[in-house]
C-alpha cells in the first residue's frame, strides 16, 4: 500500500515509511490490547523509535471476526481449567471436537483465510510484498517495504497461526508456545523462528 513519504535517502530517492496495521479480535479484551499497544507506540520517547525504524502506525484498529477466540463449545462458560480436557486431545487429533469445541483443523483453516483476505485487500496494495503476523500476538516483519500487520488475538488462536504459517508437523502441540499477556512475536515461514517448548501444565482448579 502507499504510504506517508518519510524515512531516510537510498541511493538519491526517498524511502517511504511502513506503514503498520493493527487488526484485532472483536472481544473486548483484544480490542484493549490494541489500543494500549497504539497508545504506547504514541508516547514520547517511542515515536522517535518509531519513526527511526521507518514505520508510520496508522491510528485506526481494524477489527477482525476471523481472529476472534477459538469457540469452546460446552466448556466456553466454564472456568478455565476445563480447557485442560481440550489441550492434550489436541495434539493427537487436530480435527477433534469434544465438547463442540472448534478444532484446531478448523481455527487454522480461518486463519489460513483471513490472512489471505488480508493479503488481497486493496488498502495493502504495493509494489513490494509485505507481510502478516499475530500479536499479543506475533507481530508480521517480512522481507521489503510491504506493510505490517500486526494481529491482535487470543492465545489458542495465535499460537496455532504461529505453528501453522512456520509449517510446524504438529499445529496440535500448539499448547506447549504459550504466549504472555501483551507478549509479540514475529511470525515466519519456518519452524527455526518459533520459540523453545515449553510443556503446559494443567491450570489449577479454581483458576
């Protein structure tokens, strides 16, 4: 897409700043994500780094259905560690749906498609190719001068999107690339990119 003229001189021509794109999930606690991570981004101190990176943040959060929280069927009003009857099922079947719950077949399938509907939305055309990524998330750097996406979510659905786009064998162990709260990451084409396992420990009754 075009961006604002800015950044620095390359050969006699001016590069363009990036311009980045906040799309997150319709449930509250994403859309707050969002707008904290912006406000930050906003601060004096960190504008300068912005605009040092080459980046230009647009001011308007996109929201997103296809990012929206994995549906957990029976369990979505339970507490927490009911999802602990989910998890491990998971990484044996990703087309499981115990309980009603969305499988992890069907999240990476949105996923898949919302990235492709981001991808071939006009406001993102360029003549150089960008790239999509999850925040809260993992935040999308690619190769050029595209623009950048960062995906604002929740934490089942950024994790499998992480090990979907890095080509993972098993997107079902997606459990054990826990993310923390406001934590972002890049995320790449390649299973080198994500991060150490970390094996999940059942939540505590009552959590």
């Amino acid at each position: 897409g075009g961006g604002a003229a800015g950044g620095s001189e390359n050969g006699g021509k001016r590069r363009r700043r990036r311009r980045v794109f906040f799309y997150s999930s319709p449930f509250a606690r994403a859309k707050q994500t969002a707008a904290a991570c912006m406000k930050g981004l906003s601060l004096e101190g960190n504008v300068e780094t912005v605009e040092s990176l080459g980046l230009d943040v647009q001011s308007e959060t996109i929201i997103e259905d296809g990012i929206m929280e994995r549906y957990f069927g029976r369990l979505d009003d339970e507490a927490i560690h009911t999802y602990a009857y989910v998890w491990p099922v998971d990484m044996f079947d990703v087309t499981h749906t115990a309980f009603d719950v969305e499988s992890v077949a069907a999240v990476s399938t949105r996923i898949r498609e919302t990235l492709l509907k981001i991808d071939a939305d006009p406001l993102h055309d360029s003549e150089e190719d960008g790239s999509e990524g999850s925040e809260d998330g993992s935040e999308g750097e690619g190769e050029g001068d595209g623009d950048v996406i960062v995906l604002v979510s929740h934490a089942d659905v950024l994790q499998i999107a992480q090990l979907y786009a890095a080509g993972a064998s098993n997107v079902g162990t997606f459990s054990s690339y826990r993310f923390a709260n406001g934590e972002v990451r890049a995320m790449e084409r390649c299973v080198e990119s994500l991060p150490v396992p970390q094996p999940l420990s059942p939540p505590k009754k009552g959590t």
